[in-house]
C-alpha cells in the first residue's frame, strides 16, 4: 500500500503503470483472503506440517499454498501470532509426545524421524516445552497407563 502512495505521489517515469499493477495485486490479494475462510491458513500449516516434519520450511509451505515465503510468513504472523518456526516446533513437540507415549522407539530414532540433526535438538526443545526430558516424559506416560 505504502509503495502505490509513492508511486501515486512522485509520479515518476512509468507511475501510471505501476500505480494500475499494484493496484491489480491488491484486488487480487483482497480476492484470496476472501476466498478463505478464517482459520484456513492454520488448517493449511497444520496439514503441510503433519506431511512434512522431517523437512518442512516455509518456503515449502509458502509454495504449496501459492504465496511467496514472506507474504506466507506475514500472513501467518497475523492469522495465528506465531511464526513458521514456533508452529512448526509445536507440531515436532506434539508428534514426539504421542511417539514417545504409544511407541518404544528409541529417543535417538524419534528425533531423527522428527527432522532433528541430533538428539539434543529434541531433548532441549522437548524440556523446554513439557518441562522434564523425553525419557521421563515416556515414564510418566508407560505408569499412568499401567
């Protein structure tokens, strides 16, 4: 919006053709947002994300949806309040909590399956979330369940 007040005002070389494209992207732009439903963008990231865990970027998902990474990522700071990064970590977080309570997958493979170039990166991330590491986590779970 900023940069067609600019071209608008400065009527430089071209203004005319440039303040007709802006305005073109801003309709279509008006467009999509009224062609999703509120929460759609959310729906998306969590399906894209579930699909994706041991690889998933938001260039990946700004490509799937059709925007570029950085509208993706604006549009996704305005619907949710998180950014790509902490959504993604909190899909990882809840994946590995359901893996560590249902399977007796080592530690070391869920953290590989989950897109963690090591071990640490779950461990620290998981006690930081759940407050106890994943080992004590599972113990938790395997005694409530028995």
């Amino acid at each position: 919006m900023q940069t067609l007040l600019v071209e608008a005002c400065t009527r430089c070389a071209f203004w005319q053709q440039a303040v007709h494209s802006y305005l073109i992207l801003l309709f279509i732009e008006l467009t999509r947002r009224q062609a999703e439903p509120p929460g759609e963008l959310s729906a998306r990231l969590n399906s894209y994300l579930s699909s994706h865990l041991r690889d998933a970027t938001l260039s990946g998902f700004a490509a799937s949806i059709g925007y570029s990474a950085d509208h993706a990522g604006r549009l996704l700071r305005m619907e949710t309040g998180k950014n790509f990064s902490h959504a993604a970590a909190a899909v990882k977080m809840q994946a590995a909590a359901e893996l560590l309570a249902r399977t007796d997958d080592p530690i070391e493979t869920i953290a590989y399956t989950l897109g963690y170039t090591s071990p640490s990166g779950l461990y620290k991330q998981f006690e930081r979330i759940y407050g106890m590491p994943p080992g004590s986590y599972r113990k938790l779970w395997n005694h409530q369940a028995t």
